[in-house]
C-alpha cells in the first residue's frame, strides 16, 4: 500500500484533474466518471472494518498508474531523441535484404540478440550491415522496447552528435557543451547509428574516442550500428568494439562481394575444423607427424589471436586450405570481419569489375579486400593474369603488409631462390610467420 505522502508526490506529476464537481455540485446528468472505482478522483480507500489495517490508507487507483506509466514513457521517449523512429519496432523489422535466403539466417539472428537485449541491456551490441540492412531500424526498436520496459535511453546519430557539440559553443545555444557531453556520455543506455561516417576531423574523432572510452571503462550499456567494415574504424575505436567480455558483435549481411568471393561456404567450415585435422595417420613417418602436429597448434594459436600473417606452405594435399578455413570459421564465430578468396577467382571477378554492366565498381571491391578484418588468400601463386595481376596483388599486399593486418596465405611456393616483391613480404619474419607443412597428400592416403 502506498502512504498518502507517496501518493500525493505521484498525483503531483500528473496532469489535474477536474476537481470543479466536488466543489460545485453539478447535475448527475452532468457527470461524465471514466473510473467507477476512484471516481476519477485518482484515489481510494479500501471498504474494509474498522479494525483492519487498512482502514482509513489511501489507495493509488490502477487508472492513475496506467496515467503515470503514459506520463512515463512520453516523458522517456522525449528524452531519447528518436523522433519519428518511436514507430520502429521488433515486429515492423523487415530489411532490404530480407527475401535473400542466406542472408534471411542472419536477420534471424540480429534480431534475436537485439530483442535479447533489451530484457536486461548489459555491454556493447554492435550491429554491423551495409545501407539498407535495417540497421537504424533495430536499433531505434532496441531503444523503444527498452523505453517500455522503463529503462532511460538516448538514441542519436553519430554525425547529429558531432553537429551538436559544435554547436553547443555558441553562446546562444540552450545547453552548454559540457552538459550535452556529460549527458551522451552517462547515459544509463546510448545508442550509436552510423558510426563511422562522421570523424572526418581530429576533434570529432577525440569526442567520440573520450565517450567510448568513458563507457568502455565504466562498461555502460551501449548499441552501436555502422555500415564500415571494423577492420576500417579507428584502431582505438576498433580495439574497443571488439572486446570479448563485453561486445557482442552482430552482422546483417555476409561478407561476400559476389560469385561466392569473400564467404566461407558453410559445407567447407563443417567439414574442414581443427578438430578434424588430422595429425596421425597410416603411411606417414615421425617428421611428417611432428610437422602436421606443429601446423595444427600454430593454427590454433592463430584461430584464438590473429596478429600478423601466416602463410600456409607445401605440396598439394597437407591440409593447407582445410586449416586455414577452420581459422577463418572461428574468427567469424567470434565475430571478425573476414574475407576468403580462392586467388585466380579473385583476380577474374576484379577483371570483370571494369565491364560497364557490373554490380560493384572495382574500387568498391578492392577496397573491401584490401581492409577485411582477416584477408585469407587460397592457393597464392597459382593465377595466371601477367603483370596486371602482379600489379592488383602487390597493392593490396603491400597495404596489409604495412599495417600489418591479419593475413593468412596457402601456397605451393617453397619460398627458396630469390624472393620477389610479394613473396618477400609473406616471408617477412617482422610481420608474420612462415609455416611449411611436410607430409604426404591426404587425399591418396
């Protein structure tokens, strides 16, 4: 039960009732009561004797909490910032890309973590698709159930919050920047869209860098949406989105640019895991055991820590592909960004992105290569394309080489005799490692 005093404080927050009629006796034909049990009044005491406990209490009537949860939810939902995304919700949540079967997995699984997360929102959700993935949608109904479940949220724009805190220096603003600032980044729930798009200056970049940092620290509950590949974010920006213990990272679309480039498909990652490796087997001597012994545990280490490149070594049939699939597999299990290419398809699909009627521009295509969160090339030095293929593969390997981005390469080359521009940056020793696999072919044993 509720103390008159309590009572009186909730009644206050509401709008006032028209009270006239208690004052000034009106007609009973002018009586319009929408509760019988309160008579509008908001209040009620309980029909009980007189020497029951509750005699004589106030009781708050249910009609005047339905008024006090509406006053509630309007007062939050102004407080968000969604605007005409308060229409957004689970149930309305039908992307772009929703008629695509293998991609219709996906929004399934989006979706299910999202409404997850609103039953008790705790770390970072980060949702990562292409424009026209649904996105802004999901996150907009994140914020609008976790509003009706009574939780505070603010969504915003990442380039509206930059145009915000500049103009919050201006000495006509209503709010001071430090009050906006202090607002966005304590926010018991924040929700980011378009991440990405808008730290074109130094400034903006440090702004969102602090308010990450801040939440990231105190691990506050945030959702974030972006359209770039992680791989591409600020490294500092990046470090933190993927944080194991406390991100969850979502993708609404798949990796692949076409033609089945850049995913894994789901018959390789079943078949070819690190647990099937085989490392024992009839017909091999002890040197070839130890070397499929090492280049599963190398494999391991790699699948649980990408740094730097590996390259996959040796004649046909040692397990090159199958072990770089299974780390591929894990990586996208834990939620990396990784693109696999068999080498001279990849180079024919960039061929065919010069012809006018192609769906994606080459420089759309090589840039997504040349910046995946784990690149896997497939069969290295088996492409016939001359100089112009040379020229395609020595840009985008120099680039990861010089960032040293994550880079897993399988091929025949036995890396002796002279070494050239491409060759010598697999074999780097500073940027990656060089495991060679000794053993005889799987496929004729």
């Amino acid at each position: 039960m509720d103390e008159i005093g309590d009572i009186l404080k909730k009644l206050d927050k509401a709008p006032a009732k028209d009270t006239k009629s208690e004052i000034q006796p009106q007609k009973e034909d002018d009586v319009e009561i929408d509760c019988d049990r309160c008579s509008d009044l908001g209040w009620f005491t309980e029909d009980v004797a007189i020497d029951h406990p509750d005699f004589g209490r106030f009781v708050i009537c249910s009609c005047q909490q339905d008024n006090l949860l509406e006053q509630n939810n309007s007062q939050l939902i102004r407080y968000s910032n969604l605007g005409y995304l308060v229409r957004f919700d689970f149930e309305s949540f039908v992307p772009e890309f929703s008629s695509v079967p293998d991609i219709q997995s996906l929004i399934k699984t989006a979706k299910d973590a999202a409404v997850e997360y609103t039953m008790s929102p705790r770390g970072w959700l980060v949702l990562v698709g292409p424009h026209g993935s649904g996105k802004t949608h999901l996150s907009a109904a994140i914020a609008n159930q976790c509003i009706q479940n009574g939780h505070i949220a603010i969504y915003i724009d990442v380039p509206d919050l930059m145009d915000h805190l500049r103009s919050s220096f201006a000495p006509d603003t209503p709010y001071s920047y430090s009050e906006l600032f202090d607002r966005v980044r304590n926010t018991p729930l924040l929700i980011l869209d378009d991440l990405g798009s808008a730290y074109p200056t130094p400034w903006a970049l440090e702004k969102l860098q602090q308010i990450l940092n801040h939440r990231f620290n105190a691990e506050l509950p945030t959702v974030i949406a972006t359209s770039q590949e992680l791989s591409s974010l600020d490294s500092y920006i990046r470090s933190r989105l993927k944080t194991e213990h406390l991100s969850k990272i979502i993708r609404l679309k798949p990796s692949d640019i076409g033609f089945g480039l850049g995913s894994i498909p789901k018959d390789l990652q079943d078949r070819m895991t690190l647990d099937s490796y085989k490392t024992t087997t009839t017909g091999i001597n002890s040197k070839e055991k130890a070397s499929l012994k090492l280049a599963l545990e190398v494999s391991k280490t790699y699948a649980s820590y990408p740094d730097g490149w590996l390259t996959l070594s040796g004649s046909t049939g040692v397990g090159k592909t199958h072990l770089a699939v299974a780390i591929g597999s894990q990586r996208i299990r834990e939620g990396d960004d990784v693109f696999f290419a068999f080498v001279p398809d990849l180079l024919d699909y960039l061929r065919s992105s010069y012809t006018p009627n192609s769906a994606i521009r080459y420089d759309e295509i090589f840039e997504r290569i040349r910046n995946a969160g784990v690149l896997i090339l497939d069969d290295l030095g088996q492409e016939r394309g001359g100089p112009w293929a040379e020229e395609k593969l020595y840009q985008l390997l120099v680039h990861r080489h010089n960032l040293k981005l994550p880079t897993i390469i399988t091929t025949l080359d036995d890396f002796t005799g002279e070494l050239g521009p491409i060759r010598s940056r697999a074999a780097d020793k500073a940027v990656g490692y060089v495991l060679t696999i000794v053993s005889k072919d799987f496929r004729r044993r």
